[in-house]
C-alpha cells in the first residue's frame, strides 16, 4: 500500500519488479510456518485475519479471480499476500494498473504483528514466486511506501528489483503521478513500470513528466 502527496512532488512509492526466467533465494522463515494458497472457501478466516468486516471484499476479490497466498503457524494465520493477474486499483493514489498476459501484481502484504521479524514476509513472496513461476509467468510487480523501510527489504530478500519510484504533485490544481526511474535500472524496464501503472488516458500527461523527470 502506498501513501499519497499533496503539494510538492515528493516520492510517495516505490515500484519492484522481478523476472520470474531469474533465479531467486530460497527463504527459510524463523517459525515453521507452512505456506499455502487460499481458497474462496476459506474466506471468512482471511476475513477474520485480515480484521474489520471485510468479508464482503474478501469474497468480491475471489470473484474477480484475484489469488490469496498465506501461511498457518500452529494453526493460526499470520500472514497473506493478494495477487491479481490483469488489474487492480490503488486507491490511495486513484491509479489502475493493467497487466499483460504473464504478469502478476502483488498486493496488501500483512503480517500479524505478533509474528513479525520473523522472515514471514519475505518467505510469502518467495512462495508465490516459486507458484506463478510454476504456471510460466514471466514478470511479477509489487509496491511499498517510500516510508516502509522493513517491508522493502522484504522485498528486496526475496530477489525483487527497485525499479522506480512514484512521485505526486498537485499541478495546475490537479493531481499527478508519474514514475521516476531509478538509475542503472535499464530504460526498458523503466518503461514497463510506466506501461502498468500509468497506462490509462488520465495518466497520459504524468507519462510525459516521466519521461522529462527521467531524462
């Protein structure tokens, strides 16, 4: 999940990116937790998991066919990870991100707080990996808050790329994001970051920003 920016352009996200025709470490976490795909029948204890009511979402995300990885510690569900494999929508910065055939986009990572430090988070991803990299994907995406420091190096633990950064400002009196690519990551990477998260027509003028901030 990402926070947003309201004045001066500041970075707000971080992009991750990882090929799935790459190698990545195998991660052990501290407890032996054991890691699974959730089913649309098991719902409502991700529902309890995930706090709130939130059942009802929980079940609209199943039928839109998104995917809910995550894993049990003496019974008990610690951590999960929704994967969506066409679009979803961020919220916080009003972007839908639109995915091609091959690729998949994780999201709304969580770990119980109890059971934090404990490389939970960084052994869900891998698992995930290992599971759409079985299906021949070819290219999974993720996202952090530019504040997360331990959900990044989560990310970066379990073999992911900082691609890019996403930036907001207000400007003219409306609301732009545009990524930033990071340097020494190749254009053509960069690219495909902008591709998916700024792909609608309202992003167009925020692709052209991209390309001057970058340059």
């Amino acid at each position: 999940m990402m926070v947003t920016a309201d004045n001066d352009p500041r970075r707000a996200g971080t992009i991750w990116a990882l090929s799935l025709d790459e190698a990545a470490p195998v991660i052990t976490p501290r407890v032996p937790a054991t890691f699974f795909r959730v089913e649309s029948e098991s719902a409502l204890e991700l529902a309890e998991a995930m706090g709130a009511d939130v059942l009802a979402e929980v079940l609209k995300r199943f039928e839109k066919r998104s995917r809910c990885y995550a894993a049990r510690l003496d019974g008990k569900l610690v951590v999960y990870g929704w994967v969506s494999f066409d679009e979803e929508f961020i919220g916080e910065l009003n972007l839908r991100l639109r995915l091609l055939p091959g690729e998949a986009y994780i999201w709304n990572c969580v770990t119980l707080p109890a059971f934090r430090r404990k490389l939970l988070y960084s052994a869900l991803l891998a698992h995930i990996v290992r599971e759409l990299r079985a299906e021949q994907l070819h290219r999974v995406w993720i996202g952090a808050d530019l504040d997360n420091v331990p959900s990044q190096r989560g990310i970066a633990r379990a073999g992911f790329t900082h691609v890019a950064d996403l930036v907001v400002a207000r400007v003219l009196a409306l609301r732009q994001v545009w990524v930033q690519g990071l340097p020494d990551v190749p254009d053509s990477l960069v690219a495909e970051a902008r591709r998916v998260f700024l792909n609608n027509r309202d992003n167009v003028w925020s692709s052209v920003l991209a390309n001057k901030m970058s340059g």
